[in-house]
C-alpha cells in the first residue's frame, strides 16, 4: 500500500496503522474523530458521508460523535469495512481526498491538535499478567520458594481501577499523599508518598455490542470483542500501596492517575505481529482456553526525563512477556457473568522482561530500592522524583514500515500543598 500523504518509513502511523484518536485544534472545540497519517490527521467528521459500505451506510453518525464508543459498538465486520475505505481514499490511486477544497478540510498537522480520550471509559480494569513481572516482585516479598501465588497459573489476576481518573498523555499528576508505615511494625503515619513508580503497560478497549448482565464471553470468542490498544502508564505509590493492600488489593495507591496514549491501534494494523503465546502449564480451564495468537511483538521502551531536561532509557521489554492474553483477560473478567460495554478499559498489568534492563517498573529496575539507576545527568533514582517526566513508547517493526503508538507520557509534580 501506498499513500499520497508523504512520510518516512520510520514514520510511526503509515497507511498500515491508521489508528483512531478524538481531537480539537485552537480554531476548532468541538471533538472530532481522526485517524494518524503520516504526520497528518484525517477528520473523520469531514469525510463521514464517504463511508458508503454495506454495513456503514446510514451509520455515518458515528464519525461525527466526541468519542469512539458509537463506532466500537458496531463490531469486527464494520472496524475492516471503515478501515478498508480509510485505506482506499488514502491511497495513491484515489483522487477524492487529494483534489480541493476537501483536502484543505480534511486534513491537520498532528502538531497543532489537541488530543484527548479517545473513549468514554465507564470501567477500568487492570490485571496482572506478565509472569515475570509477578515472579519479580514475589521473590522481593515472599521469597523465590514462594514467589507467584497459589492462584497466579490458574487465573489472569485483575482488580478494578478507578475510570475517572484515566488521563490522556501529556497530563500532569501530583505526587498524592496517604497512609504509609516508614518503620516497619511501627504505626502508620499521614504523608506524602516517598516511593513513586511507573509501571509500563499496554491496555486495550472493548468493543462490539454491549453484554447482558450474567452473560460470559469464552476466550474462544473473545477476540471480536477487542477493539484497539494502547499504551499505558498506571502510576503506583509504592509505600501507600504496602500498607493498604491487604485484603482488598491497591485503592489510593493507584486511583490518583493512569494516563493513556492518544492513539487506538487496531488489531488489525496488530495482526501481521502476532507471535504464538507463552506456553501454560497446568492447562487453563476450557472458558480460558483460545487457539488463536494473541500476543505481539511490541516492542516497549521507558525514558526518564530529569527536571535537568536530560532523557535516560531505563528500560527495553516486549508484549510478547504477557502469559495471560487479552482475549483470557476479557473471558474471565465475564465468567461470572460481568457485562462489559463498548469503550471499557482493560490493562495489561506492568510488562517486564526476564532481563534486568526489561523490567517495566522502578520497583523492579532498582529492585525494591537497593540498587539505584543512574540518569544520564549524572543523578540516580530508585523511585521517581517531583517533576520527572515519565515517557513510554511502543512500537512493531514491519517490512520497511513501522506500527506505532504514539507518546504515552506524563510528568510527576509535587504533592498539592495543605
């Protein structure tokens, strides 16, 4: 394929991604469906009246919403006709897009929008699932002997996050205070949390049609209900999380921010990616069983910018980590007959490989803090300091073009003064 918007073949969004975001500009304040080409943005909104297909036509109303939940509702067959006509107007052998004054319509520069969520989240869910990861931080608490828990092969671990406070990349987010416990078996104390962390993720949206409270949807046939991904960051506050996750799992440690990347990748600009997922071992249960890939090639990276303005990469992982995939995470999330909806959230769970410069978290990288990461400024960190800007990446690797996601990126202020 080849478009007539020209960019490099570095270029993160060729004609073989097309990945949707909602936008605005300074001149325009009404959000906007898009689709990323090269640097450029195609205004869904513009061309709404283009998308004549059979399963589309009469259904244009999606492309002129505020968000991307319409469209994800109508399902696989109606994401590869819109995407099949994206293709054919962006494409050199089309004209419609190309003559005046539509061009001058439809398309903006990517340096003058604005970009926000691409999706009204109603939930958020975030799960556990890269094994190494989850072997990583049972070794640092419990010991190599008992390092995953009894349940972690039997099931995609998960705890329900907090929607409201899903950000868009670019977001600043305080430092937040809680309950910690400094001095171990002494009593906790009211504070700001010492022990910022990152954790890198990819996370994906749920589409098709609506499910009916105590319906289920099997990993067999799970696929269909996937929508896009993107990237991830859900930061943590390590010390509030210690003292308040026993018996419930994380709240105010996690609720204070998760912010996202822009851009919704599909699983179609996904597929030519896959790569066979991890082996299990014992068996799931048949509701989690698939024979279909579901892991990618992903490639995953995490810069640190210091207040000093200087970027470290500390760390270098891969989706293809993940043991449990999207479509086991979206059939046990229903098994008890969950309903999910067009436009929910679900998380990957920080990603790290079996490397040490792969671990997706500082709690990892400086493991637990005993072994500081130096900066290329000459500082180091074992967790995270005020005004740290925290800069994930995620990219595939094609024949001569690449598949990208854009910044997922967030920078860490000071906690809110009394």
């Amino acid at each position: 394929m080849k478009s007539f918007i020209n960019y490099s073949r570095d270029c993160e969004f060729p004609i073989e991604n097309l990945p949707y975001g909602v936008f605005t500009t300074s001149n325009q304040t009404q959000k906007h469906i898009g689709v990323a080409i090269g640097d450029q943005i195609l205004d869904l909104f513009i061309i709404s009246h283009l998308f004549t297909g059979p399963l589309l036509s009469g259904k244009q109303d999606v492309f002129r919403q505020d968000c991307l939940n319409d469209f994800m509702a109508l399902g696989r067959p109606a994401w590869l006709e819109a995407r099949s006509t994206i293709q054919k107007l962006l494409s050199t052998s089309s004209t419609e897009l190309q003559e005046e004054p539509l061009r001058s319509k439809a398309f903006i520069k990517q340096d003058s929008a604005i970009m926000h969520l691409p999706a009204k989240i109603g939930d958020y869910t975030d799960f556990y699932s890269s094994i190494h990861h989850a072997t990583n931080v049972g070794i640092m608490f419990r010991g190599k002997e008992n390092a995953l828990m009894p349940n972690w092969k039997y099931l995609p671990v998960g705890y329900h996050g907090r929607a409201s406070s899903v950000v868009i990349s670019g977001t600043p987010l305080h430092r937040p205070r809680g309950q910690t416990v400094p001095v171990e078996g002494q009593a906790p104390v009211y504070g700001t949390s010492k022990l910022m962390d990152f954790e890198l993720e990819v996370a994906f949206f749920v589409g098709g049609a609506p499910t009916k409270l105590g319906e289920s949807i099997p990993a067999s046939k799970a696929y269909d209900h996937i929508f896009g991904m993107v990237l991830m960051n859900d930061w943590s506050a390590r010390d509030i999380q210690k003292w308040e996750y026993v018996p419930l799992g994380p709240f105010g440690a996690k609720n204070f921010g998760t912010t996202i990347s822009p851009w919704v990748v599909t699983m179609e600009a996904l597929e030519p990616f896959k790569v066979p997922n991890m082996d299990q071992d014992p068996k799931p249960f048949e509701y989690l069983q698939h024979n279909n890939f579901c892991n990618f090639d992903i490639k995953l990276e995490v810069d640190i910018k210091t207040p000093k303005g200087i970027v470290t990469t500390v760390s270098r992982s891969n989706y293809k980590n993940m043991y449990w995939t999207p479509q086991q995470q979206l059939a046990h999330h229903t098994v008890t007959g969950c309903n999910v909806n067009p436009g929910d959230l679900m998380a990957s769970g920080t990603i790290s490989g079996e490397a040490a410069d792969s671990f997706g978290s500082m709690l990892e990288l400086s493991w637990k803090g005993t072994m500081p990461v130096s900066m290329q400024d000459g500082t180091t960190r074992k967790f995270l300091q005020d005004n740290d800007e925290v800069i994930i990446r995620g990219y595939c690797v094609g024949d001569d073009y690449k598949v990208g996601f854009g910044q997922c990126a967030g920078k860490l202020l000071p906690a809110h003064s009394d």
